[in-house]
C-alpha cells in the first residue's frame, strides 16, 4: 500500500484516498464549518480568503465576498479542537509519512489548514502552481521540480462532494509545455487537464506545483479542508509557503488541550517545530505570488 501510494504521487502528482474519516465525524466537521463560516462572513473572524484575490496576502474585509478561511487550528478559532483531531487524524499522519521520503512522525511539520468553501458569486484560480511564479523559465522550473524535494504533503478533505480542483497529471515533474505557457490563464480545456472528483469524506494529496486550477461554484455547496504538513528537513523551503500565511503570528499560543493524549503529544511535537521555523525565519519569509 505504502509503495502504491507513492508511486501514484510520484507518477501523476496526486492520489485520492476514500472515505478516509468517518461518517460522525464528517457530520460534526460539517456544522463547525457552517458555524466558521457564518461568523466570517458577518465579519466576526477576521483570517479570510476575500474575492476577488487569488493568493495571500489577504484582506480582514469579507464585503466583497469570501471563497476561503483561514487558520482552523488558532487558538481562538471557535471548534479548534473539532478541526485539530481531523489534521492529527491516524489517517492523516500516517499517510503523510508514507509519502514522503525518509519520513517518521518525528520529522514532521505542523504546516496549515484552511477551509475552502462556496463563494456567493462563482469564482476561479488561474492556472498556477502554489510555489513556482508564472514568469519563471523553463530553466528556474526545472531546478525547482526536478532537483528539490517534496518537503511536505498538502491535501484535500471533502466535506461535501468536490469537483473543483483541475489538474494536469504529470506536470509536477516537467516545466510548462510552450502550449501551457501561451494559455489563457484560465484556459477552460488545458491539454491533458482532468478534474478531480472526490465524494463527501474522500481526500486528495497532491504535489503543490503541479500545474492546477481552482473552480469555485456559487450554486454548489463546497465545505474541504484543505491542508498541508512538513518535513523537518525542508528548513526555509517550506518557510515561504507556510509563513507566507502568518501563523507566526500565533503558533506560540497555540494550544491543544482538547485532543486525547496521543494526539496531543503528536500535536505538540508538530507545533513546537512551526515555532522552530518562525523563529528562524522572523516569521516571514516573503510571499510565493504576486496576485
């Protein structure tokens, strides 16, 4: 199973696993979620993805609309302990140890989760990937890809049927073709692109610079945790994507009294090494995009 799930990450730069929490727990994830979001949205939560933005930073303002939430495991985030057991699940962990290389809980990173929903007017992500600018050459795309390592695993957890994630499988591992770069930025038929359709409960792990896209439909009910851990080892590599976030600003508060003592040690092992990078890194380590 292990080396299966591997080998598909490496190959088309993401894999699905079903069903990977259980149905209780999906019914309470899914009325914390819809308690989080009406608070942002009355702007009672000030951490959010804000129309029309793509990437961080953000604004505190949910005026114009909102398409994401940030920071579930802060220590204010009302039902944190709710969100903390879904990110620290066996399930979870376990699987994130089997992806990456050389990896025991030992060497991991708390990183972020966030909670992706329904904006009230349809929106799109470009084309992108998460680490890796538009402008960059083929050249810079290359020492990128090809010569660094996954230093984390990032995922989504549906917590309602999700079609909104757009991938081209493969292109993890390759710099854009001269197609991919001339395209529309969001091009609705990108060669090779394949939607990934995940059921309620169902979880993706993917590659962050796989080339992708975000669709987000306002007459579709979206509620996905959308998460990423690290490995120790990725030191200022992972700084930018994870910092970039400012949970420096509250990772040091942070406290997990709620979850059941294996959880809790794990949590705080995870957590006392965010600490570690913000720490060194000042806690910033500038931004990935420009939009």
């Amino acid at each position: 199973m292990t080396a299966d799930l591997k080998a598909l990450l490496t190959a088309q730069g993401f894999v699905i696993l079903p069903s990977i929490l259980p149905a209780t727990q999906l019914a309470s994830l899914r009325s914390a979620c819809s308690t989080v979001r009406s608070l942002a949205e009355h702007g009672q939560w000030p951490h959010l993805r804000t129309l029309p933005k793509q990437f961080p930073p953000w604004s505190s303002d949910p005026a114009h609309g909102i398409w994401g939430i940030q920071h579930l495991l802060h220590p204010h985030m009302p039902h944190q302990p709710l969100f903390a057991a879904s990110y620290f699940h066996d399930a979870i962990i376990h699987t994130v140890t089997q992806l990456l290389d050389d990896c025991s809980e030992d060497d991991l990173v708390m990183e972020l989760y966030n909670l992706l929903i329904r904006p009230r007017a349809d929106f799109a992500l470009r084309w992108h990937r998460d680490d890796i600018p538009p402008s960059a050459s083929v050249d810079e795309e290359e020492e990128r890809l090809l010569r660094e390592p996954a230093w984390h695993a990032q995922w989504n957890l549906a917590l309602y049927d999700d079609r909104s994630l757009v991938v081209v499988p493969g292109s993890h591992r390759r710099a854009r073709t001269e197609t991919e770069r001339e395209a529309d930025a969001y091009e609705r038929d990108m060669p090779g692109q394949l939607v990934v359709e995940l059921q309620a409960g169902d979880a993706v792990f993917y590659d962050n610079n796989i080339l992708h896209r975000g669709i987000y439909d306002s007459d579709i009910e979206r509620a996905t945790l959308h998460g990423s851990v690290g490995h120790v080892a990725g030191g200022n590599v992972r700084a930018r994507n994870v910092l970039q976030h400012g949970t420096a600003e509250w990772v040091e508060r942070c406290r997990f009294d709620g979850l059941e003592k294996g959880q809790r040690q794990r949590a705080e092992m995870m957590r006392q090494k965010l600490v570690e990078m913000g720490r060194l890194e000042g806690g910033k380590a500038g931004f990935s995009q420009e939009d």
